[in-house]
C-alpha cells in the first residue's frame, strides 16, 4: 500500500502551514451530513486517508478510533476519506460493511474519484493530516507507526485551541487480530498484488490475461513466488477461480498471512481449506479459519488467514477453493 508497506512511517510538521483544501469532490458522507472546510473552523480535525481492506491501515485504525473517542469532548474531529484502491471498495455498501464491521463512529467521506486525495496532494495509505482551529495543516504523518507522536500533536493543537486541562497521558490501545501490528524483524515477504497489471513472481506457466485457462504448479517455489492450479481467469485486478478445488500456493517468511478476495459475482460464499506445508495450520491458524484451515469467504474483503508462532521460516501457504466464482486480489504479511 504505496510507502506504509515498505517502513514504518513519518512524521512531519506541513511546510508553511497550508490551508486546509476542499472537500466538495467526496462523492457521498457516511456517519454525518456532508461537511465543507467551512464547517470545520474553529475545531482540531484529524483527516486519516484510508481504504478498507489496506493491512496498515488497519493497524493504524485502533489508535485513530482511540483518539476520536478520548477527545471528542475537547473538540477534536476526526474525519476519514475513503479512497479506493481496488473497484469494489467504491461500491457504497461494501464501505458501510466496513464502517459497521470495524466500529468506525466518525464521519467518512467517499473519495471515489481521488478528488480529496489531491486536494491534499496525498501519496499514501494510511496518511494523517492535523488541523488547527485555524483551518492549517499543522502537521502529517504517512504510514504506520509514531503513534505517541501523533497524539501529542492531537494534545498540542487542542490547547493551542483554548481547551483547558489537555491530559497529556496517552489513549490506552489493545491491537488485535488483523490490527495488532507487524513483526518487522520477520518480515521478509512484500505485499504482492495477484492481477496482471501488478503482481510480481508469478511462476505458473503459460500465463494468459483474461482467459480462462488451467494452470499448474511448478515442482518448487523461491521464497515470494506464487503460482496457482487449476482454471483460473487471469484477471487486471484479480484473478477467478472457474471450477472447484482450483489452488493458489505462495512461497513466504512472515508472521502472519492475509489475502484480499471475494466473490466474483453475488452469493452466500465458498468454503475453502487453507495448508501450510501441505498440513493444517493448527494454532498458526488466523482470525478468519479454523486450526484445520477452513473458513468460507463472502464478503470482498482482507482475510486474515495465519499469524504463526515462533522461530518464523519459509513456507509454503496454499489455499484452495471447493466451489467456481472466488476471486483473488492481494497478499499482505505482517
């Protein structure tokens, strides 16, 4: 997810304090009527860019959803602009699926045509903008991490604002699951996108974008190779799955596992079995499957398949699909 997969982030004060920018290209406002820079005078405002199935931001989201609820009575507003990075997460239902699944009480803005990310001349997800009561972009901060900085910031600008008696202690924050944050030391695998246009390491022979095909697995993977089994249409985006018991396997060295996929066409979902060399991943299992690696995707989402113990190594992931129509979009590892 541009630069928050590759380090940990930076913190920066905005050079010559600019203005906060419009805000009339959001397509559509959930949790609040529409709001225009106007509207926000006189208050602090935390703008978080984000898109739902992005790993880092995820590990962000726990501390912006602490510091909307600690300080809301001093005044802060926080304000997250949803700008899409695959074409399901500008469907409006899917983004509310969203905000109800990961307890999001601020307002978001649908940024489907990027009109406020460059507004902002944003580059990243996650990426934090701090506004004073002045309406200037005090400060920004892309990508994870630098979590206490960012809420001294919060507690600068709300008593630069008049508010009385700031407590400079810190939101207390429990990240779990999906959210808990990466283990950089072990982190040796990349996010890789699976459709054409992007992916890296794809080892199948006979590649062929759009087409349905059979695929097959070569006799071994290098570390960060990927190849899939059975038919599969090759997809700009993400690759389907055309027939039953159609495989994915990828060669990693990670903690932790997750795969953007959904359904390519609407219905009640496909079970699938998730291995790691060839055996059920037992206590490795993540949040979304169970120790003998079942589970069942439905919605478009991230998946959090495994988050393994230590000593971390290579393996080999596979996932395998029992049913035609799943749709592969992405790996992340934490």
């Amino acid at each position: 997810m541009f630069l928050a997969a590759l380090f940990m982030g930076i913190m920066a004060a905005s050079p010559g304090e600019s203005q906060l920018p419009s805000l009339s290209g959001a397509t559509a406002w959930l949790n609040t009527q529409p709001l225009a820079a106007a509207d926000l005078r006189g208050k602090v405002v935390l703008f978080e860019f984000w898109t739902y199935t992005c790993i880092n931001w995820r590990r962000t989201l726990p501390y912006v959803n602490a510091w909307a609820e600690k300080y809301k009575q001093q005044g802060l507003v926080v304000i997250g602009v949803h700008t899409p990075e695959f074409s399901f997460e500008k469907e409006i239902d899917n983004v509310r699926w969203a905000i109800k699944d990961m307890k999001i009480g601020f307002p978001v803005a649908m940024d489907n045509n990027y009109a406020v990310w460059r507004a902002f001349d944003n580059n990243y997800w996650p990426a934090l903008y701090f506004v004073d009561a002045k309406g200037r972009i005090r400060y920004h901060h892309f990508g994870e991490g630098s979590y206490d900085e960012s809420e001294k910031v919060i507690q600068q600008l709300l008593t630069e604002s008049g508010v009385k008696s700031v407590s400079g202690d810190l939101a207390p924050v429990e990240a779990t699951g999906s959210e808990a944050a990466a283990d950089w030391n072990n982190l040796q695998s990349p996010e890789n996108f699976l459709g054409y246009d992007r992916t890296q390491n794809f080892v199948s022979p006979g590649a062929k974008a759009d087409k349905p095909r059979l695929y097959s697995y070569p006799s071994r993977l290098q570390l960060n190779d990927w190849a899939l089994s059975g038919n599969w249409t090759l997809g700009k985006e993400g690759n389907v799955s055309n027939e039953s018991n159609g495989k994915l396997r990828y060669r990693f060295h990670a903690r932790d596992v997750n795969l953007i996929m959904g359904l390519a066409k609407p219905g009640t979902g496909i079970r699938f079995r998730v291995l790691i060399d060839g055996m059920p991943p037992g206590d490795a299992h993540g949040v979304d499957i169970d120790s003998e690696g079942n589970g069942t995707v439905t919605e478009q989402r991230m998946y959090q398949l495994i988050r393994q113990s230590y000593p971390i190594q290579d393996h080999d992931f596979e996932i395998e699909f029992m049913a035609p129509g799943a749709e592969v979009f992405d790996f992340t590892f934490g």
